[in-house]
C-alpha cells in the first residue's frame, strides 16, 4: 500500500515509470502511437524502417522520432506524420525555400494556424531574401539575412512570437539532433509534458 501512495505522489510530480527499458523498434513505435503520432495516407511502418533496427535501439526513442519528421523516400514524398518536422537547416537553395518552411510549419499545427498567400524571394548572389505572407488577418513582410545555403534561424522566433499574440493553445518545439538538422514540433504543455515522460527525448520550446 505504501508503495502504491509513493508511486500515486511520483506521478503527480511528472514522474513515470512507464518508459520501457531497452525498449524495442515495435514498443517504440506503440509508444509514438499512443502519444498520437499517426502515420500519413501512403505511408506505412516500412518507410519508418530505413535504418537498421539495431540503430533503433542504439538510440531509443530519438532515431524514430527524427525519423518520423522526415518523408517517404519515393514521389510524392509525403511526411511520415503532420506531428513533427525533421528540418535540414541548410535548405535555402532558391526562390520557393521558404514558402516550403512555411508550409511544413503550417502542416504540423494540424489545422491550428494557417499562414496565408505566402511568397519569397531568394538570390543567394544578390544575397537578398524575404517572406511575405498574410497570417491572423495581418500582412507581414520579413527581409532574411542570406548566408549561402543556411536558414536565417530568426525566421523561426519571429513566428513563435506571432504565436504568441494570437495566444495560440499549441507552441512550438524544437529538439536538437546533434547536427545540423532539427525536429521541430506543435504541442501543448500537456502534450509536450506525456511525450517527455514517456520518451525521455529532451524537446524544448522554439524560441
């Protein structure tokens, strides 16, 4: 009984003991499952296994979780989930580069924001770039910093603040790969807090 009472006062504290020990590629995915990562029409458990399985359990959690931000690896490319994004941060190649950040920042809501007619203009020579688009019924123009191929970061602030006028319930998260890419999400402080403790992947808020 004791136990029991100590257990009950550790889950009320964000404790959770639920995480599987060396868990495996099927329990890893029932885990993403029930955290409500649901794979996309055309894709299937197949397109997640594109690395060995052994890497799956060299890191738990975090290989699969990156893994479901990316696309099918054949046309017509589509996400493996709309519950995150696996960014390549080094992805400005052209005009269009961030009217596809833009999208995969929109898709990734789920419904909850939408950005509107949106346009860009990217010359890596000029070294000039900009995004305008319409979002919560305001029109935005924002002039990007250009450093060849690299992402200009403040991109992403600038939008976690307009979250944050409209008070939008979601934020974003962001998780660090270690590289130079970055899985970034859209949850709520409940949702965030369960794939934490059920995970143990350290995903912050994008700031």
């Amino acid at each position: 009984m004791k136990k029991l009472i100590f257990m009950g006062i550790l889950s009320l504290f964000g404790f959770n003991n639920s995480i599987p020990k060396n868990p495996t590629f099927e329990q890893q995915l029932e885990v993403f499952k029930e955290l409500g990562f649901e794979l996309n029409n055309g894709t299937n458990k197949s397109d997640i296994e594109r690395w060995e399985k052994q890497e799956f359990l060299d890191e738990p959690f975090t290989l699969m979780y990156i893994t479901l931000g990316q696309t099918i690896e054949r046309e017509p490319w589509t996400p493996l989930t709309n519950k995150c994004w696996d960014f390549d941060t080094e992805a400005i190649e052209d005009h269009g580069s961030y009217i596809e950040i833009f999208e995969n920042l929109e898709r990734i809501t789920r419904g909850k924001l939408k950005f509107e007619n949106v346009k860009d203009y990217v010359n890596i020579e000029e070294g000039k770039a900009w995004v305008s688009f319409t979002f919560s019924g305001k029109d935005y123009k924002w002039n990007l910093e250009v450093d060849d191929d690299w992402v200009d970061t403040d991109l992403f602030s600038k939008v976690v603040e307009l979250t944050e006028k409209v008070k939008s319930k979601g934020r974003y998260t962001y998780f660090d790969t270690g590289g130079q890419n970055a899985v970034i999400g859209f949850e709520t402080e409940k949702s965030l807090k369960e794939i934490k403790n059920r995970t143990s992947l350290k995903i912050e808020w994008l700031e």
